[in-house]
C-alpha cells in the first residue's frame, strides 16, 4: 500500500514525486516509456531555470535520480485502468494491482507525428515540434512550418521573428487557424507558404536534417532546402484509461484548474496532460509540486479519518459561465 502513486514519470510526475517524498510521503511512479518523459527527446534545453543549457536527457537523469535518493520508487509499467475501493484506488499497470490512497495522473502529451520514415531518429536533430523551446537554435535560418492551423500558426510566428526564412507547408488551400492572425503572418517579408503540399519524406546527413520532399495535390513532387522543420499538427494527450475516473474536456486533456484537483476524491494531475495554455518543463514542475502537496494533504485526511472534499475549480468555472 502506498500513499501516492504517480502515472507518468516526466517533469511533472517526477516532480510530484520528489515533493511527496520530502513530505514523508511512500510514493511509487509508473512509467509506460522513458524515465524523464518527453524531454528525452530534447538534446538541448536552455529555458529551465538553474540550467543555461542542459540535455533533456541529463535533465531527466538528474530528476530521476533526485526523486530515488529521496525514496521514491519508479517503476516501467503500463496503466491501464484506476478504480476505488472505500478509501484505496487500485491501479492496474502490466496485469498487476498496485494500491494508494491517492493517484496523480501525468500522463502528459505527445506532439503528433506525420509517420514518416526516419522521423523518429531526427527529433532533435533538425525536426522539432515547439518554438518556444528550440526556435533560438534557428535563427538566422530556413526553417518549415508542416501544418496550417492554429498551432501551426502561432509556432510560425514566433519562428518569425528569428528565421531568416519561414516557409509554412500546408496540405489544404489556405490557412485555417485565426484568419488576422494568419494573414498577418503571410504578410511578414521572410514568410511564404506552400499549400495543397504534404511532406511525404526527408532527406538527412550526420548531422540530421537537410530537406524536405513534397508532393501536390496534382501529384508533383519537390525537394525543399530546410535548416530545420517544425511539426505542427496538434497535441494528442493518451488519458483514454483514466475516462471513467476524470473529466476530460473535448480534446481529451483532463479538466482541471491550477489546484490540479480533480474534484473525485483523491485523483490529482499533473502537467502537459491537463487543460492549459503553455506546456513546458517548468509548468509540468509547478503542477507536480502543486498536485503533490495537494495528495498529501488528502492521505493526511483519509488516514485521520476525514478525507478533505476536494474541488475542480475548472468544473466550476464552467458551471458558472
Ligand atoms: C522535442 C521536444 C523538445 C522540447 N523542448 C523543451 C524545452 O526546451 N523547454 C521546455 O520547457 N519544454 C520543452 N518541451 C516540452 C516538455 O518536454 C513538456 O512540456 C514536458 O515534458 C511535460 O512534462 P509532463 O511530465 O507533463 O509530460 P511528459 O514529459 O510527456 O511525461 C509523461 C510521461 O507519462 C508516461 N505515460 C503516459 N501514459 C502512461 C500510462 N498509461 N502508464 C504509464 N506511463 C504513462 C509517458 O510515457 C511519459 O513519459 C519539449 C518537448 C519535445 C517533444
């Protein structure tokens, strides 16, 4: 039994876990892939405070590390379902049971992925997802933007302000995000855009990426000179075995304010899983040590006979508007 279990052991369950277990908290992480989360794929991080640059995967060893030396266990396992039993919520992860007070879901969310052969190997070395974190690495440079809507467009623009040039590929006509927003980015002098375009493969050297190859809704086909491209296409969060327990919102993303409360009675989360507006390291981190002393406030109660009631101040919000 213990008092906390973490799903998900990236920035914010890491996180989480390293605050519960300095609250003398037993708490174990399950984690379905890469100890560290997402940042694993991130050769160079310059945005986490305390580090000017540090990999992704020095910055996850050191979490991990952190969280072990404090006693927390971390585990690779798979969850594929939570359910409560009085006071216990069972977790099932590879067939097997593991028993907490209380759970914290940070599953986080993956950038989606156009499937092309050798994509995975160039994450990082050329192809990204977020300009916010690697945009700097290209300044001065000829970067693509794949994808047309809004996501796409707020990545573009500000790879704008930076980029020597900017060329969007879209496979549809126009732009379909906010169309100010959109035709103000087409009127910036280093921007253009290719449309009725999808990426269909990619040429590499060592070093990583170097072109893009395009075919048109007629069926021709370009190679497109790049210093680097930029996915853009959506977030796609995995918190489909958690439906039953949470309230998710319509892109699947869990309902929760910054208390990150879920309003069901000791089921907390964490990170870029829940519905909010910017995904990074250091918001995963503020959630987890936000959910984290949040849980332990609620084994507290549940051990002392007197669970707190706990509030989804996002649930709220909507039931007042
Ligand atoms: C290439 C790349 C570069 C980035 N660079 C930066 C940067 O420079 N600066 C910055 O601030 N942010 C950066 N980010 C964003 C940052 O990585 C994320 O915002 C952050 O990792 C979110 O942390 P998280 O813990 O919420 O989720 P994640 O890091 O996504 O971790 C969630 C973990 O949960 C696991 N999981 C999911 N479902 C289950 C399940 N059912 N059972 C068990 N485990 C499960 C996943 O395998 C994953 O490891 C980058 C992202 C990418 C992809």
């Amino acid at each position: 039994m213990y008092d906390i279990l973490v799903v998900g052991a990236g920035p914010a369950g890491l996180t989480a876990a390293i605050y519960a277990a300095r609250a003398g908290k037993s708490v174990i992480v399950l984690e379905k892939s890469n100890f560290g989360g997402q940042i694993t794929f991130s050769p160079k991080i310059e945005n986490y405070p305390g580090f000017e640059q540090i990999s992704g995967n020095e910055l996850a060893d050191r979490m991990v590390s952190q969280a072990l030396g404090l006693g927390a266990e971390i585990e690779p396992a798979e969850v594929t379902g939570i359910r409560k039993e009085g006071y216990k919520y069972i977790t099932t992860a590879d067939g097997q049971d593991y028993e907490s007070y209380a759970v914290i879901l940070a599953t986080g969310a993956a950038h989606r992925r156009l499937g092309l052969e050798g994509e995975e190997a160039l994450i990082g070395n050329g192809i990204s997802f977020c300009a916010v974190c690697d945009g700097a690495f290209y300044a001065g440079k000829k970067v693509a933007v794949i994808g047309g809507g809004n996501s796409a467009i707020v990545e573009a623009n500000l790879l704008a302000e930076s980029a020597a040039e900017l060329i969007i590929v879209q496979n549809l006509a126009t732009l379909t995000g906010e169309k100010t927003v959109g035709d103000a980015l087409l009127a910036k002098e280093n921007v253009k855009a290719i449309f009725n375009t999808v990426v269909v493969g990619y040429e590499s050297d060592a070093k990583g990426l170097t072109a893009l190859k395009l075919r048109n809704t007629d069926g021709e086909e370009s190679v497109l000179k790049v210093d680097g491209a930029f996915i853009a296409i959506g977030l796609a969060p995995a918190n489909g075995p958690f439906e039953k327990n949470v309230a998710l919102d319509e892109r699947g993303y869990i309902l929760a304010g910054e208390n990150c409360d879920c309003g069901r009675g000791g089921i907390f989360v964490a990170g870029d899983c829940r519905t909010k507006a910017i995904r990074q390291i250091s918001t995963a981190a503020a959630d987890g040590a936000v959910a984290a002393l949040a849980a332990c406030n609620y084994v507290d109660g549940v051990i002392a006979g007197n669970p707190p009631v706990g509030r989804n101040t996002m649930l709220e919000d909507d039931d007042e508007k």
